[in-house]
C-alpha cells in the first residue's frame, strides 16, 4: 500500500502539471479541474474520492461550496432526518458542532487508494455525509447511485464575503439557496423532510415539530452553545476505522458563525469590486434561473 501510495503521488504531481493554474484572492494556489478553480490542497484528495469513492443507494449527501451555510444545512438535515431516533433534548446538536455529526467526504476520509469503511462509520441510518463540491465534481458513483443530494448555494457576493456556485436539476436533487431557507425556514425544512422520505406528520406539525427544529438549527441558537463558543471542530481522518493515515486540522467553532446576514457584502466591496463580480455572476450564472 506504500507502494501505490507512492506511485499515485508521483502520478498526482504529473496530471497536475496539466492543468491551468491560479492563485486565489486569499494567495492559495488554485488548479482549473472539471470547469472549476480548486484549491491545490485539496485536489488530490477530491480526485482520489472521485476514483474510489462507492456510493451505497438510500444514502443521503449534502453538498455546498464552503461558507453557504453547510453548517446551517448540516444542523437541519440531521436534525430532520434523525428526530425519531433520539430525545428532542436530547439532540446531539445541542452538545457537539454540526460538522462533527455530518462528517465531510474529502476532508474526514481517507480514499488514497481505496474506499475507507463508511458502512460502519455513522451511528444514525439512513447515513448521511457532506461534500465540498461543485456537482461536476462529484464522484460518477454518486451521480450513478439513488444517493439523495441536497444541494445549496448562496449569494456569491455574501459567499465571498463569508470567505463557488453550480447546480443541476432532478428528482434525487433537491436545490436550495441560502436566501430562501432565511426567507421562509418552516417551508423549507417540510420540503427537506419530504425530500429525505421523512415527510413531517399532521401530528408532529400540530405539536410544533417544524418550528422546534428551525429553532434549535437557528444561528442565534447555535452560536451561543457552548461547543460553538468555546470548541475546536476537528477535521481530518483520526479514528483508525475510517482510515490508515492520521491527518487532521482544527478549526474554532466559532468561525462558522459570524453574522448570517443577507447583503452584508454591501459593508465590504467598493462600487468597482461589485460591478467587476456582478459581471462575471452574469456571465456565469445567466442562463441557470438563479437569481440573488
Ligand atoms: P456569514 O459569514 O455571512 O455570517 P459554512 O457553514 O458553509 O461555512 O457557511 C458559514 C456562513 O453560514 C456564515 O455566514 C455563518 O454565519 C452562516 N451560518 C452559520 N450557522 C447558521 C445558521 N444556523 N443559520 C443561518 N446562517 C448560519
């Protein structure tokens, strides 16, 4: 396994040498893969995923561009999904960060030169992970698979601010935009559990089942609990179960939750900034039926 390790880094730095390079607004260097600007420290990863990543069917996976409120879904989704597998005080939400219940494909996982074990991985069914991925990116066997995507997308300029936008349409897709959970949470996390063949009973609707989990989800909640305020979220593959390798980073809790505004990109860019990134939304986004 050394070996094959050793081979697939040498081969890595090949195939990179390949690719049209940049470097981003914050100086990391970015590499042009499937249409998109990757950061150079993550590719490796994302193409070992997309070779030996196996999608098992009624698996769920959450899909953003980092800083469109991942925590926020993440938070949503868990708490939809499971509500019936643990006591509502009792959600593990209210004791540990989001990102440590759904863990991320790419960064938590080690896929070098294999899949690592995600059958055993997570304590709650139907399982369900996360991906930092534009959907061109992802790998084939979750495209392939019944694997449910939630996919979401925010205002590039608030992206941006906050610290990528694409999409594609389908039954096993549900898309949602950042703006609209803000908009109108309620709606949004019926139409969630709908998606997630955990549709809210009348019962549960009657007794506030919606609002509670909105509410538990919500930023002024999350950001004040103690794991938020004070805890180190660790990403990486440190249990020897997921992987072989130990490689991890600590990021603090609290960065995930700074002002969850709409249009706060209007206190930061100048006229020309904004002019030179509403062009090129234009450009990318004309055609997609987004609007911000
Ligand atoms: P701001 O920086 O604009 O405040 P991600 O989780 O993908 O890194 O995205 C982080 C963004 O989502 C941050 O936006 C953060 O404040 C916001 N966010 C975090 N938790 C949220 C919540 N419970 N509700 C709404 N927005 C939330």
């Amino acid at each position: 396994s050394h070996d094959v390790e050793e081979s697939w880094d040498d081969e890595f730095q090949q195939l990179v040498q390949t690719f049209p390079k940049d470097k981003s607004f914050t100086g990391m260097t970015l590499y042009f893969f499937q249409g998109f600007w990757c950061p150079s420290i993550i590719l490796k990863d994302v193409i070992s995923c997309q070779k030996h990543f196996q999608a098992f069917d009624s698996n769920i996976i959450i899909a953003t561009l980092p800083k469109c409120g991942t925590t926020w879904l993440k938070a949503l989704t868990f708490s939809t999904l499971y509500r019936n597998q643990f006591a509502r005080e009792n959600n593990p939400l209210l004791t540990y960060n989001p990102h440590s219940l759904v863990r991320f494909i790419g960064y938590d996982f080690y896929f070098n030169d294999s899949c690592p074990d995600l059958e055993n991985c997570t304590l709650y069914q139907p399982r369900l992970f996360s991906i930092h991925l534009p959907y061109a990116s992802l790998p084939t066997s979750i495209k392939d698979s019944n694997y449910k995507i939630v996919y979401l997308c925010r205002n590039p300029m608030d992206t941006l601010i906050s610290f990528w936008a694409s999409q594609e349409r389908s039954s096993k897709i549900l898309f949602l935009q950042y703006e609209y959970l803000k908009e109108d949470i309620n709606s949004h996390l019926k139409k969630l559990a709908m998606f997630l063949g955990v549709p809210f009973t009348e019962e549960e609707e009657k007794q506030g089942v919606v609002e509670e989990i909105a509410k538990i989800c919500s930023f002024e909640n999350m950001k004040d609990l103690e794991v938020n305020k004070k805890g180190m979220q660790t990403f990486g593959y440190p249990q020897e179960t997921f992987s072989r390798k130990t490689k991890t980073f600590e990021v603090p809790c609290e960065a995930f939750f700074r002002k969850a505004k709409m249009g706060d990109w209007s206190n930061y860019l100048t006229p020309f900034m904004v002019e030179r990134l509403e062009k090129l939304i234009k450009e990318k986004l004309e055609n997609s039926g987004l609007t911000f």
